[in-house]
C-alpha cells in the first residue's frame, strides 16, 4: 500500500520569507501526487498537481512543487510567504491505475505558522 | 462556480443514534468520496462511487453505509454512533472516473459530534 510521509508537524516561517515544504511516498510506481491546502475548520483545496511530464508544476498562490523520482519526493515551494499562507498542508497520493475513483492516501500534515 | 454541497453543515448526535450526511457533487461530475478526518488528523479515505456504483473502499467502519443516487447525490449513513466518530466528514466530486488523473474537488465538510 502507499504512504505518504511529511516528516515536519510544524513550520514556522518569517513573512516574505522562503518555504520548503517536505513530502516523501512509498508506492511501487510513480503515483499521482497532488498538494492541499486547509485553513481551520475549512475544505481542502487543490495546490497543484503532478500526473506526468514536467516535474516542476506550477500551482495556484503562488506555490510550485517539485517531482524528484530518485528520491521519492514531491517538495511544495513558495519563494515569498504571506500572512494568510498559514494553514494546514498536506500531500497526497493516488496510485497510477485504471481506477480513477481511487481515494487519496493523505500524509499527516504540516502546519505552517507566519511570523509577522 | 458551483461546488460540492455538503448538509448538514454541523450535526450533534447521541451515542448509538444514527446520521445520515449529504453530498451533493459539482453538477457533471459522475464520481463522489468520502473522506474522515479526525480533531488534527490527516483525512482518511472511507468510500466512492462511481456511477451510481461503489468503486473503491477505504477504512470504512460496518457500522457505515453509503450510496449513490440516479442524480449522482451521494449519502452516508451512520448507525450505532460512537464518541469516536466525531469528525469533519468531507466529500469530494471528481468529473470522470479514467485514470487517476482528475482532481477531486472538496466540499466544506460536515462536523459530526458524538455525544
């Protein structure tokens, strides 16, 4: 089965500072991978996405990831954070196959605070 | 741009009592999830359905149950309630079920509370 791994709970990050988020899987095969955002008590939005081609995919806010096959990961960037960045994130996957209806396998998230 | 409708938004409900939560897809999209997510938890994947028909099972508890109707609303029902299935209860749409490259999008979640 895939796992996703997120190894940071907690990130705290000055406003208009850089941003690296960390996201590992474990699958056989290359899943799709996707990126969401959560704010409190709120629904999940897409980031981004990566199905195949690029691996440097562009998002909306701002954010790019970055496919890297050889280490299994699936970084989400951001060169300038602001305020209202702070949210939840998560990584997730879903296995490449014919089942489309697949449900996402999420990892644990990441809790990003901005400090003004 | 119309979204995934979710209802009720809030429900508190007794132990052993049952629920009953609705999901109403983005109009067009054939595929419907149901995802849990505990206080500071990561969502788990319970159920979806594809055309009216289940399609993949997740950590989906007996005590649950889901369907999908002719007008592709989806609803899931709880029985014999625990204090442990309080959670923010999400459904997601998708518009065609092919490979797994077609994005979910999420409702705003129903917060079940277990008394």
């Amino acid at each position: 089965a895939q796992s996703v791994t997120q190894p940071d709970i907690h990130i705290t990050v000055s406003e208009g500072a850089s941003l690296e988020l960390r996201c590992n899987y474990s699958y056989g095969a290359t899943p799709y991978l996707f990126w969401y955002v959560q704010s409190p008590g709120q629904g999940l939005q897409l980031l981004l996405k990566y199905f195949s081609g690029d691996t440097l995919v562009q998002g909306i806010k701002g954010f790019e990831a970055e496919f890297k096959r050889s280490q299994s990961s699936f970084n989400l960037r951001k060169p300038s954070v602001h305020w209202s960045d702070a949210a939840e994130y998560f990584c997730a996957v879903v296995p490449y196959s014919g089942g489309g209806a697949d449900g996402l396998t999420f990892g644990k998230g990441t809790h990003l605070i901005i400090q003004p | 741009a119309a979204g995934v409708i979710q209802s009720p938004r809030h429900l508190i409900k007794e132990k052993r009592e049952t629920a009953t939560l609705k999901c109403y897809p983005i109009p067009r999209h054939d595929t419907v999830y149901w995802y849990q997510q505990g206080p500071g938890q990561d969502p788990q994947f319970l159920i979806s359905f594809y055309e009216k028909m289940q399609s993949d099972k997740g950590s989906i508890p007996d005590r649950f149950s889901a369907q999908q109707f002719s007008d592709y609303h989806s609803e899931l029902n709880m029985s014999s309630l625990e204090l442990g299935d309080s959670a923010l209860y999400f459904c997601a749409s998708s518009p065609s079920r092919g490979r797994g490259n077609t994005e979910a999008f999420f409702g705003q979640g129903t917060r079940l509370t277990v008394v």
